[in-house]
C-alpha cells in the first residue's frame, strides 16, 4: 500500500520524471555528490554503494574516480537511465531496482556506501540506514546526504512566493515534507543512533542549482512528482504561476544564467564492526 505515503515517496512516480530530473536537479545533486565522494575517499577498484540513485549522477562520478559501483532505485525508469548512461559512458556501474529497506546484497559486500537524498524518503529510514550499513564491510565508510535550511532553499521559496503573488497566501500542507525529517542536526543524529551505525561527523554544504535561464528553469520545474502535484495544485493559474517565477528570478539575476542556493547536511559514519541481519 502506498496511500500513505507522499508523492515523493513512491517509487513507481518517479519512472516518468528522469529525463527532466536528470536535466533539471542532477547538476545541483551532483555538487552535494561530490563533496560526499571527496570524504568517502574511495579506493581505486573499491566496490561503492549508491542508495537511492536517482539517474545516476553521483554513481557515475564515482565510477570516473575509479570506483566499481553499484546503483540501486526503486524507480525502474531511473534504473533504466543508468543503465543507458552507464553503457555510453563505458562505466564500470552496474544498475539494479532494489528496495533501499531490503537491499539484496551479501553482508560486508560493499567497500563504501553513500545515498544523496535517498534513503531519507524511505518509509523506514531507519532500516534503509541500518541495510547501508549492513553491506559495507566492517568499518568502511558511509555518507549520507539530507536537506537542511529549508529556508534557505531558494527554489522552493521563489515557487512558494509566485503562488502567493499570483494566488494569496495558501495554508500550509498538514503534513511536512518526508525529505525534511532531518533538517535539524539533532534529528540526523537520531536516525544514525537508532540505525545503531557509528556517526563521524556532520559537516554544513551549500551548493547552487544552476540553469541555463530563468525561463528554462521555469519551463522544467516539474522535475519530481512532489514538485508537479504542487505545480498541478495550481489548477488554472499554473502557468501564471510559472510566469511570475520565471519573471522574479529572471528581474534578480538577468537573461543568463541563474543560481539558487541550497543547503544540506553531509553525515558521515562507518558500518558497525559486526553486521547485523536486517530488521534486527
């Protein structure tokens, strides 16, 4: 059953996003990418988990660092992207749909893991966590990227004040959103202590989502299934709504190029030394 969860939260609604995820979002994925790779500091043939991969990006930077890697989704169209990517690029990455709460993969098989937005949008973030850390051998690294700051998250605030321009003030959801669980420091702790993995450190990163123009940008905002409800939301007004958007950021930043700030949370920990069975 999947009533329950959020749009974001169900695996067979992403299928259809991939490509205008992996044009729209990816370049800012990447960035958080990139500085979770840096601190995995992965060995040259070192087998790299990606939980909750998406289209790929972060699996292969890693596989351009010389890492083999596995990429696991839940979402069979992102799989089949990676695939295809992996294939062009000639990349040692190896695609699979596999639920994040049940990986199925032999304890300690993994040398490294890391998830970038991933697991946090699992039903059971907890088991999701403690599975990265089941199939990583006794020690060896893990990174785990979560949103922070929603404030500061520039895209959703510039979305949220063209609905209001165009609409009024609009009550806000009843329940938040599932990616922002962790927001506080405090919260990711927990979820690492209840995981039972060995939490390092929690490092503050802020990155830019760029776009080629304010109007492009606007053009492929329905990159994600939380993202294109809300845009849906807006019945008629929709595209007032993404006129108003494009107008605002295209008035703050020009014709060109635009960047909006985000922020998220890098924790970093290590598989416990005796792996677990899962769900225990």
């Amino acid at each position: 059953m999947t009533s329950h969860l959020q749009q974001d939260q169900q695996p067979a609604r992403w299928s259809p996003f991939a490509e205008a995820y992996e044009a729209a979002f990816e370049p800012l994925t990447n960035a958080f990418a990139d500085a979770a790779l840096k601190a995995l500091d992965l060995a040259p043939g070192g087998l790299c988990l990606d939980v909750g991969a998406g289209t790929g990006g972060a699996a292969l930077m890693a596989a351009s660092r010389g890492a083999r890697v596995i990429a696991i989704d839940a979402a069979e169209g992102m799989v089949a992207r990676i695939r295809a990517r992996a294939r062009d690029g000639a990349k040692p990455v190896r695609a699979a749909a596999m639920d994040a709460q049940a990986l199925a993969l032999a304890d300690g098989a993994c040398d490294a893991a890391l998830s970038v937005f991933g697991i946090i949008l699992c039903p059971d973030p907890v088991r999701a966590l403690r599975e990265m850390g089941r199939v990583v051998r006794p020690g060896g690294p893990l990174a785990v990227v979560t949103w922070t700051e929603p404030q500061n998250y520039e895209l959703v605030s510039r979305l949220i004040a063209a609905v209001t321009a165009v609409r009024g003030t609009q009550a806000p959801p009843a329940e938040g959103p599932a990616q922002l669980r962790f927001r506080e420091e405090a919260t990711l702790r927990a979820l690492f202590g209840a995981a039972e993995v060995p939490l390092d450190r929690i490092v503050r990163i802020e990155a830019d989502l760029r776009a080629r123009s304010a109007a492009w940008l606007a053009e492929h905002l329905a990159f994600a299934p939380g993202l294109a409800a809300m845009l849906d939301a807006q019945g008629r007004d929709r595209e007032v709504v993404l006129a108003r958007f494009a107008e605002d950021l295209r008035r703050d930043q020009g014709d060109g190029p635009v960047a909006l700030r985000a922020v998220a949370f890098l924790a970093l920990g290590r598989a416990p030394d005796q792996n677990r069975t899962p769900g225990l």
